[in-house]
C-alpha cells in the first residue's frame, strides 16, 4: 500500500490523541494572540504609503518636520431662509465666543471671518492639546454652540469642522460596524443550524473560524514589523477568515458525517474526510494564497499590508481543519449531531439515504437538466448571460471616494457642505511642496507666491483668502508648501482640470526657474488621479501572477491541463461579472435608492484589484471541492455525464450552505454607510452568488459534460497512475477511500 498523504496522517494521529491536539491548538492561539498584542503594530508612514507625484510630496511634507498644527473648529452662522441679517448674526459670534471660552480645551477663539458672498460668518476655534484626540474632547464644544442655537433660533448657528465631523463619523460608522458584528455571527450560526440540523455541528465551524482569526490577527501584528500595517488590515482578517474558516470546516464535516452515515467508524470517517475534503483543503487553501500574494506586486503598502493579514488566516484555518478539527470530530463522534433541532433535523436527514450516500434533491435535478441533456447550447446561452453582465466592466471609472460621499445623515456633514458653499476655499485643495536648500527659502517662497497669484480669476481655483496665500515653511526651510483651493468637490471633472492645469502648466512655470529645488502636487484630487494610475498600471501584473500560479497549482492537483484552464476561465468569468455588475450599480443612479447612497460617478480606486484577489480565491474554496467530487466517481469508473452530475448533486449542499453564509455577511458590508464598504459589500456577494449558483451550476457542468474524457487530458509529465489517472475506468482502486460507495441515481440526466 503506499503511503498515505500528509493530510490523512495528521488527521489520523489528531483523531487517536484528541486532547493532545486540542490543547496544542488552544496554546498555538494563545501565542499568537498575547505574542502580537505584547509586540505591538507598527502602522504604515506616509513614505511606505507614496504613490506617484502625490506620494512625493506627501514624503517632502513628512521630512519637512512641520510642527503640529493645532486642532480647529468652527461656529458657522447661517441664515435659516433669505439673506443673512449681519447685525444678529454678529451677535450670535459674540455669544458663542463668550461661550465658548470658557470651555475647558479651547486655547483660542478667533475673529468672526464674513463670507465674501456675506451668507454667512465663521468662527473660529483653537482647541488646545493632542490635535490627534481633538474629536475625543470636541463634545462640550459642541454643547456650548447648541445652547448658542437655542438663543439664536432664527439663525443656524452649527459646530463644524475637522473635530466635530470626525466626531460625527466616528459615531455613525461606530454604530454601523457594532450593528454588523452583532448580525454577522447569528445570522452565520442560524445558517449553520439549518444546514446541519444540529447545534454542536453548526457550532464547531463559527468556532475554528473565530479562534483562526484570533490567531492570525496577533501573527499579523507580529508581521507588521517587516510590513507595516494599516487600518484595514484587522477588518480584512476578520471578513476573510470568517468566510475561509467556515467553509473549510463545513466541507470536512459534511463529509465525515456522511461517512458515519455509511457505517464506518469515528477515526475512519474522519480519515476519510481528511483524504477527501482535507485535501480539496489544502488546494483551496494554496490557491486563496497564491491569489492573495499577487498583492505584493503592486508594490503598495496597503495592498502589502493586507495580502500578509490574508494569506495568514488563511494558512491559520488550513491547519487548523487539518488539525483541531478531526480531533473534535473524533472526539464527539455522533455528539456531533446533537442536539438537533427535530424539523431540521428531519429534513437534513432526508438528504442521506440508508446507505449514507447524499441523495440528489429534485431542485439541483432541475437546475442541471439543460446542462446534462444539451450541453453546448446551455454553455453558450449561459456564458452570454454572464458576458453581458460583465460588458460594463468596459467602462469602470476608479475614483478615491471625496468628502462629499460621506454620509448626509449627520448634522456636521450637512453644516460642511454649508460651509464649503460659503467659503470655498474650506473645500478641496490641492498641495504644492517644494524642497530646496534653506537658502533658497526665500525665493522659493516668491515663486509660490507668483503661482498663487496667477490662480487668480481662474474658474478652477477658488478666489485667495483676504490674509494672502497659505504658505508654510519647514523650521529648517528646505520644504515649503502652498496650498491652493479650487471651489469643485473632490471627485469632479473640474477638480481634475485644475490639477492637470496645475502640473502641466503653472508650476512648471512658476518653480521651472528654481536650480537643484525639487515639487510636486498633491492633495486629495491628486491621491485619487495617481492611486487610480497605480492599480490600473499593476493589475495586469498581478492578475498574470495569479493565473499562471494557479493554473500550476491546479494543473498538478486535478493531472489535468484542461481542468486546469477551465477553473481559471470560470473563475475569471466570474470575476468580471461582478465587475460589470458594480459598475451598473454604483458608477449610475438607478440603485441609490435601494441602497441608500449617492453616486460617484466610479468604482473605489483600490476595489478592482483586491477585489479580484478574494474572488478569485475564494471561488476556487468551490471550484475545488466540486471538481474534486467529480474526479473521485471518475476514478471509481463513473462516465463522465453520470460523474458530473453525481460530483455536482453531492456537494450542492454543502456549496449552497457555505454559499449563503458568505452571502449573507457580505451583504450586511452592504448596509455600512460609507461607500466603499457597499462596494465591498456588494461586489463579494453578488459574485459569490453567481460562482456558487450559475457559474458551478450550469456553466461548470455543461462544460465538463461537453468536454467528457478531455476534461481529464494531461501531457505525460502530470499523469499518475493507477487510482490517480482520471481519464477513464480506474484501476488498482483498493485503496480509494471511496472503494465501497454506490454510485448514486443519476438525476436529470440519460
């Protein structure tokens, strides 16, 4: 007998010392959770985070060593309907003033500022200590201006500003993360219960993919010393390892339960299962990887940042289904179905007949009709379906999302719109930094003053404050920086031109002249203009890695080139259906309101490219584990039609089930308020829905039933031998862990 693989002697010592394999798990989370708290994050700086000209300057900012500034607030002062009264709204400023200094925190409150257009007068207000904590401590001012508002009740008197907006947010998106943690894992575990019609077995998925998550989020602050960190990275951590985690476990117990089913004992079910959904682990796993490394090259801290957090919870949840979890399974044996839920239960056990084997229900009987008896024309119809989906994609803007997508619904980014409408230059500006030596200080600063000027009656540019231009010089005068306004939000066409017309035309002509000074502009119109450059530049490299890694790593595994090439143009299908599909979603209006958010106009720059990597990955979680169900009837000498129909029937169900948990967290992404997160939220569950339904439900099938024997077509380098040579009947199958199975009825198909 040969010797049996990794995956099955790991399982089998796990199954026969449970308690020792257990116990090694819970230390190994342990560690790595304490290990990485004790160790600390080290966060990405703006020097790891540069990105094209913006990049530069936001590095000749950071070695400029500027003094902090200090936090500032604001009181704006509006009139609620016609002209603004000059006279009480100059004594609503007093009152407010007075007010407001006597609140703890404030150092300063400045003179009242009149809008040029007079509709309205802003107040300043300087908050003393850590400009970093401002939002923390901006509370009492925002009491202070209320009490001002009931005084005044026929002015609008509003606090706002950086403090009070981030304050704002800070609660709204608070509230929206708590409410979709709060949902995520019930609704994960309601699921769960209805797909395996008992609690323990629903429970032991939730719990290897919370204790993976633990795990590699403490492994990733330990990592983030060699890859500094972001914001993102724990969030990306938990929706990745959450998905991963259950699905590995939900494919393993499906299967050891079914061999129960059939009368083998606990630790033989359980080496079954490893040989057979442990091992579709392992690919899945390796293929999630390879799809996540292609981040490194796009030479970006975040995307880096984010392909180290994956590929770890990945790797977390591959050993520990190899691991901890046979050991459980072993462990419980049939406490595994208890207790059951009495009418799930029935109904789960009714997919089992009394010889173990699944038994195909009559709705995936019906969905594979077409794809079993008419193949090329069920192909060709669905294809198309899915192509015209994806035809949009053709047209995909990417934009960063501005301030004018943040959510309306609070009461600060209402008064900031006002704001910005009454003073423009308050709005969106763009950065010009400039290095030079200290001597040269003085003339660098004339030439930013002569560029500032030449903005002056320019559509683009909003008119300068009445104080000059907003030069600021390093304390040792090598960087100066200019910040120049244009009066057009963030994302528009004319923020654009103004940042075009500013590179091209007036800086050169205005710093051109400075010898051995170095510029450039940056700003938040110009992070957006080169991030989206940047992804469109390295997604072609990244996709390429992907693809041929994968087609590798498939090809080995399935000793199959077809396979191979076919698991890539499936999943690549899919891919660009929910491409098209975010594209007709949220770059038009037709969907704002049901989702309840305002257009773009475009796609969030870094979407397309991580949202390619996860798709990728995680559709390969079904690929693999159908096709691998296919496989094994094509080796016990199954035909190809009855194979793919019987690979397809017994794994609907567990598909379906991991299918719908990630659905349905994903879909909670969807109801965050920022735009971003619904175009995560989105784009991942409208593309998980499609793999695990049309894409494995007719599209795979009618192209393996159409290809027949070719699927299993490999140059004599990949061809193994006896039970391991798919191309027809098996021989030499003693020891196929599937060597007792009765091929199931064949359903839809003659």
């Amino acid at each position: 007998m040969s010797k049996r693989p990794v995956t099955v002697r790991v399982a089998r010592w796990s199954a026969e010392h449970p308690w020792r394999a257990v116990a090694l798990w819970v230390v190994f989370v342990a560690v790595c959770f304490v290990g990485g708290n004790a160790a600390g994050l080290q966060e990405a700086t703006a020097q790891d985070q540069a990105v094209g000209e913006s990049g530069r300057a936001g590095v000749m900012i950071e070695e400029g060593k500027f003094p902090d500034e200090p936090a500032v607030d604001n009181v704006l002062i509006t009139s609620r309907s016609g002209p603004l009264d000059q006279k009480a709204a100059g004594a609503a400023a007093t009152a407010a003033a007075a007010q407001l200094r006597t609140v703890p925190g404030v150092a300063e409150v400045g003179a009242p500022v009149k809008a040029v257009d007079g509709t309205a007068l802003l107040l300043p207000i300087t908050m003393s200590g850590d400009p970093e904590t401002a939002a923390e401590r901006v509370e009492p001012l925002r009491t202070a201006t209320a009490r001002v508002q009931e005084q005044h009740p026929a002015l609008r008197v509003e606090q706002v500003g950086g403090p009070s907006i981030n304050k704002a947010l800070d609660d709204t998106l608070g509230a929206d993360f708590k409410r979709a943690e709060i949902l995520s894992l019930p609704v994960t575990l309601a699921i769960l219960i209805v797909a395996f019609g008992a609690l323990i077995a629903a429970g032991i998925p939730v719990l290897l993919a919370l204790s993976s998550v633990a795990a590699a989020i403490g492994l990733s602050t330990l990592a983030s010393h060699l890859v500094p960190a972001n914001d993102s990275t724990s969030s990306v951590i938990l929706l990745i390892g959450m998905a991963v985690g259950i699905d590995y476990s939900l494919f393993y117990v499906r299967r050891e339960r079914e061999e129960r089913a059939k009368g083998r004992g606990h630790v033989d079910a359980v080496e079954i299962a490893a040989e057979t959904s442990g091992h579709a682990v392992v690919v899945s796993g390796t293929a999630v990887v390879i799809a996540m490394a292609g981040l490194f090259l796009a030479q970006d801290a975040i995307f880096s940042s984010l392909a180290v957090g994956s590929i770890l919870v990945v790797a977390v949840a591959v050993i520990g289904s190899l691991t901890v979890l046979p050991a459980l399974l072993a462990k419980l044996g049939r406490w595994v179905d208890r207790p059951r839920v009495p009418l799930l239960w029935r109904l789960t056990a009714r997919r089992t007949g009394a010889d173990g084997l699944v038994q195909p229900s009559r709705f995936w009987s019906l969905v594979l009709r077409p794809a079993l008896r008419r193949p090329l024309p069920t192909l060709l119809i669905s294809v198309g379906l899915l192509l015209a989906l994806a035809a949009p994609a053709l047209g995909m803007q990417l934009k960063f999302p501005g301030t004018e997508d943040l959510p309306r619904t609070t009461p600060a980014m209402q008064a900031y719109d006002r704001l910005a409408a009454a003073y423009p230059s308050n709005g969106t500006t763009h950065l010009v930094a400039v290095r030079a030596s200290a001597e040269q200080a003085p003339a660098v600063k004339a030439a930013l003053t002569q560029l500032a000027a030449s903005t002056e009656g320019d559509r683009l540019f909003a008119a300068p404050e009445q104080t000059g231009p907003e030069i600021e010089v390093s304390p040792d005068s090598r960087v100066t920086v200019l910040e120049i306004a244009t009066p057009f939000s963030s994302r528009s066409n004319e923020a654009e031109q103004s940042l075009h017309r500013l590179r091209e035309t007036l800086v050169p002509a205005a710093l051109g002249g400075l010898s051995g000074a170095s510029y450039a502009v940056g700003g938040g119109v110009a992070e957006s203009e080169d991030y989206a450059a940047h992804v469109w530049d390295k997604l072609p490299v990244v996709v390429g890695f992907v693809l041929l890694l994968t087609f590798l790593v498939m090809a080995w595994t399935f000793r199959s080139v077809v396979v191979a090439l076919t698991s890539i143009l499936l999943n690549l299908l899919s891919a660009g259906a929910a491409y098209g599909l975010l594209v007709l979603v949220f770059q038009h209006t037709w969907a704002e309101g049901v989702l309840g958010f305002t257009s773009m106009g475009a796609i969030v720059t870094w979407l397309p490219l991580f949202l390619f990597v996860v798709l990728f990955g995680l559709s390969m979680d079904y690929h693999v584990f159908v096709v691998s169900r296919i496989r094994e009837a094509v080796l016990r000498g199954v035909p190809n039609r009855e194979a793919v129909a019987e690979g397809i029937t017994g794994s609907a169900g567990v598909v379906t089930s991991a299918a719908i948990v990630m659905v349905a967290v994903f879909s909670i992404f969807a109801t965050l308020s920022t735009i971003d997160m619904k175009q995560l939220g989105v784009g991942l569950a409208a593309a998980i829905l499609l793999d695990a339904t049309l894409i494995r439900a007719v599209v795979l099938p009618s192209l393996m039933t159409l290809l027949g024997p070719a699927n299993w077509w490999a140059p004599r380098l990949l061809r193994g031998r006896g039970r391991h040579a798919a191309g027809g009947p098996a021989t030499g199958t003693g020891d196929s862990p599937a060597r007792d199975e009765q091929t199931p009825e064949l359903i839809g198909a003659r």
